[in-house]
C-alpha cells in the first residue's frame, strides 16, 4: 500500500513511533485518527510523496507504536504527549519544521503540536474535526448520539475495556467504521485488515485512556492556550455526511483558534483520506505546496 516508502521505529523519550516515510521535498507529517493506523493515508501518501517527503506514523497506542500507560491523570496520552513524540520523530528525521495533516485524533494532535511547537509547525491542515475545547463546551443532540463514544470510553477503568473485548473487537471496528449515511464505503478489504489486526486489548485500553486524557488533562491545556491563535494557514476539510457537518460549522469554529483558516466540504463522510481520496489529495497539494507564511 505504500509502494516506495521506507518503515522505521524510533524510540522517543515515552513511546516507541512505528512509521512509513518516503518522498522528496518539503516535510508533511500525516496524523491518523481513531480506530485507524497509519494505513489510512495509503490512497494519498504515494501522490504527495511525488512532492513532499511523508512521514505517516502511527500514535503511541495505536497500530504497532507502542502503548505506555496512561497515568494517574492520563497524561501518557493527552495531545501533548502524542504530539511531544511526534516532534521527536520528526526531528530524529532530520526535519525542524514541517507542515503537518491530522485526521480525527491525529488532527487533535496536530492541534497541540501547532500550540507547543509554533517553530517547528509552519502550517496544518485538519480533517472532519472541530477544536476539542469549542466541541465540548458547543454539544448538540445529535453530535452527542453520534459520538457516543467519547463518553463511554472515557469511563473508568476498566469497564469500557471490558465490555468492547466481551462485545468482539473485529466486530466493534466494523461497527465503528459503519457511519451512518455512509457505511463502510471507502475502505479496501486491505486496509480494514490492518485495522482489524492492530484492534487489540492493549489497544482498547490506550484508545480508552485517550479518550480520557480528552475530557480531563486535555481541556485543561486547552484552557490555558484559550488567548492564543494560530499565526500561520490553517486548512479546515470536512466531510457532507460527517457528525461534524450535521452539529457544527468548521470554518467559524477554528477562526476562534486560528487567524487564517480555509477550506471546504467534501463528499463523502468521516473518512476523507478513504473515501474522498481525489479531493483530499487535490486540497492537500494546493495547501501545502505554497511556501509557508508567517
């Protein structure tokens, strides 16, 4: 799935990142989301490669990156310490700034990573979420029904854990995967595969503890940064038939977050790098091409 590219591990101060990178020209980071792994990008990373070098990574928790513990607080996996290694990564790469995609989670760290390392980061580009702070301080109905989730994960120890292993975790990511309106259109029988292989206990329990970090340590940090903007472009691409698109209004909710901010709907729903690929990939190109404005 990811014809030419290189595989690594690099070992960080809290987590050991397992990652493809492969390409030539300016850094891009991509960033996948939840229930996925770095195979999200396979439909689009070989065509921004031709332009950039990629480096698509798994988070610490998630694929065959490994999965610390979380902590009293769940701070091992708040967006500060999922973005605090992919900074490493990138650095043990040889790259000190880079533009940076996120999807779902990865976008959320993506998010973190702009406030933490403003130097490093000289442009970002979020799919199909809004800022973690405005989301939970704006809940509507029908966000809350389609996102379930976020609040039975982040229940204690070790009830949300225990009832997805009772329920079946391959069944659990057909289900996760199986948006309303949209379905399972989009992903290719190899690609589920790997998801599917990488859902394991151990992931449930870091996915879990992620979820966690969000409702707690994570609006912590948010609230401190809440007088900050981001200085440099931000793209903002969400699905038609996303929970996103049905509770929220993208563009006006990251100008609160950031000063230059554009980008469009796509047709298709949650999973834009899967199952809106052309478009995706066509967007991504005209963003990150330009050089970066500060």
């Amino acid at each position: 799935m990811f014809e030419g590219f290189n595989r690594a591990q690099i070992d960080t101060p809290g987590a050991r990142i397992n990652l493809r990178h492969g390409g030539s020209g300016p850094p891009l980071l991509l960033l996948h989301g939840n229930p996925l792994t770095h195979v999200m990008w396979h439909k689009i990373a070989p065509r921004l490669a031709e332009d950039f070098t990629v480096v698509a990574t798994d988070l610490r928790g998630y694929g065959d990156s490994s999965k610390p513990e979380g902590g009293a607080d769940h701070g091992g996996y708040s967006f500060r310490a999922m973005g605090r290694d992919q900074a490493e990564v990138m650095e043990a790469l040889g790259f000190r700034e880079y533009r940076v995609c996120g999807h779902d989670r990865g976008a959320r760290v993506a998010h973190r990573m702009a406030l933490d390392y403003p130097q490093r980061v000289s442009k970002v580009a979020f799919l199909d979420i809004v800022p973690t702070h405005h989301l939970l301080n704006n809940i509507k109905k029908a966000w809350a029904v389609d996102s379930y989730h976020w609040f039975f994960m982040a229940q204690p120890y070790d009830y949300p854990e225990q009832m997805l292993i009772a329920y079946g975790l391959e069944r659990y990511i057909r289900r996760k995967l199986d948006k309303k309106g949209v379905g399972m259109s989009g992903f290719t029988e190899e690609a589920l595969a790997e998801y599917i292989r990488c859902c394991t206990p151990e992931n449930i329990h870091a996915v879990c503890e992620d979820y966690r970090a969000a409702v707690s340590i994570d609006l912590t940090h948010d609230e401190a940064d809440l007088q900050r903007k981001l200085d440099f472009p931000v793209l903002v691409l969400w699905g038609e038939r996303s929970h996103v698109n049905r509770s929220y209004k993208p563009i006006e909710a990251w100008l609160e977050r950031a000063s230059d901010v554009r980008g469009r709907m796509l047709p298709c729903g949650h999973y834009p790098a899967e199952q809106a690929p052309d478009e995706t990939y066509a967007e991504l190109y005209a963003f990150f091409r330009d050089e970066p404005g500060r």
